[in-house]
C-alpha cells in the first residue's frame, strides 16, 4: 500500500460514515475537473471506511455500503457532467487557460477530437476504465456538440460497472484491502491494455480498407 494511502486511512478512522462520504463526494467531484487525485483509490476508501469499525472497535456511525455506492455514483456523475457541460459552453475559450492549457496541450485535444469522431460511444464508455483521460474524453465530447442524453447513457452504464465494483470489492473484502488495491490496479492496466489492443485493430481494420478502396479505384478494369 502507498505510504500517502495509509496516511488517509489513519485520518478517516475517527470520522463517521456521513462525513467520510461528504469527502468522498467532494475529491469525486474535483477528480472529475481534473483534480490529480485517483478517482478509484477514493472509491475504495469509501468502501473500505464503510467496512471498518471506529478505532474503539465500534460500528461506525451512519455507514452503509448502499450509501458509499449512491454517493460515489452521484459524485463521479456529477464531475463527469461538469466537465462535459464546460466543454459544451465554452469550448475552445478554456483551452488556453489553465488548467486546461495543460491537460488539452500537446495535440491532445485534436486527438481526441479525431478518435471521438471515429468511435464516440465506445470511446465514452472506455474513458471511465481510463483513468488520465476521462477529462479530456468528456471536456473534448461536449466541444463536439454530442447531446448530454447520449454522453450520459454510455458514461452512466461504465459508472454503474466501475463504481459499485471498486466500493463493493473494497467493502467486502476489507480484511484484505492491500490486495483489493493491487487487484484493482490490475484489472484498470489490463482494461486499458485490451481497450489499445482493440483501438489498434479497428485503426489496422480501416487502414486496410482505406488502402483496397485505393486499389480498387486505380484499377483500370
């Protein structure tokens, strides 16, 4: 476990469940803006607080892993939506202002226009698993005039696979959270390598065709 990790966890075991989750809700909402906080790790001290007992050995007040869950759903539905109303508004206006000079700079945001173009709902349903570029999937999703129904039905049925896995696994297995961690962290790098895996086929898959269409058409016959 992460030194800063157990550093948080020490904080947390004095406070109840109502105001764990009043933090929880607000890192989720600063993680969807950007904030350079891991949205998952968050997810899982939520339900890894909702597990553990006060540090007297007492059930900790007002926690239940039904609230972690709706609590984590609403925050990271919340900061998804905030994002991608911002690049719906305003657009091009915040890309040289900081902070999103930095996190759209590079041709990032081109490439993400591109890619989103190419394969908008698999991309808005992948970003969730993708911890890095969510904010720049969703901000570059609202530039490009995607209504808010369709971001939000392939956005919001990730959500409903990725948080109550993260808050669910942690809370279950509590006694074992050093290894939820490592799991987690597994399952994200292998996601995100099948999901490269996949981008590559389908950019392979049209680059061929591209080429035969070109054969086809320099064909004299």
């Amino acid at each position: 476990m992460d030194a800063w990790i157990g550093d948080v966890i020490t904080y947390l075991m004095s406070l109840d469940g109502a105001t764990i989750y009043a933090i929880g809700f607000t890192v989720l909402l600063l993680c969807g803006l950007g904030l350079p906080v891991p949205e998952d790790i968050t997810l899982l001290l939520m339900g890894y607080m909702t597990y553990h007992v006060m540090p007297d050995g007492s059930p900790r007040p007002h926690a239940w892993i039904g609230t972690a869950i709706i609590v984590g759903i609403l925050g990271v539905m919340i900061g998804d939506s905030f994002m991608f109303i911002l690049g719906r508004k305003f657009g091009d206006k915040l890309i040289g202002v900081w902070p999103f000079r930095s996190m759209f700079g590079g041709g990032r945001l081109e490439k993400a226009r591109g890619f989103l173009q190419r394969n908008g709902p698999k991309v808005l349903f992948s970003a969730r698993f993708m911890p890095g570029l969510r904010s720049v999937v969703f901000f570059t999703s609202g530039t490009l005039g995607i209504s808010f129904g369709r971001f939000l039905r392939y956005d919001g049925l990730a959500m409903l696979i990725s948080v109550p896995a993260l808050v669910g696994a942690a809370w279950y297995w509590g006694a074992q959270f050093d290894m939820v961690i490592d799991k987690a962290r597994q399952a994200e790098h292998g996601i995100l390598l099948l999901i490269l895996v996949a981008g590559g086929v389908f950019l392979l898959k049209h680059w061929l065709e591209g080429r035969r269409k070109g054969d086809d058409a320099s064909d004299p016959a």
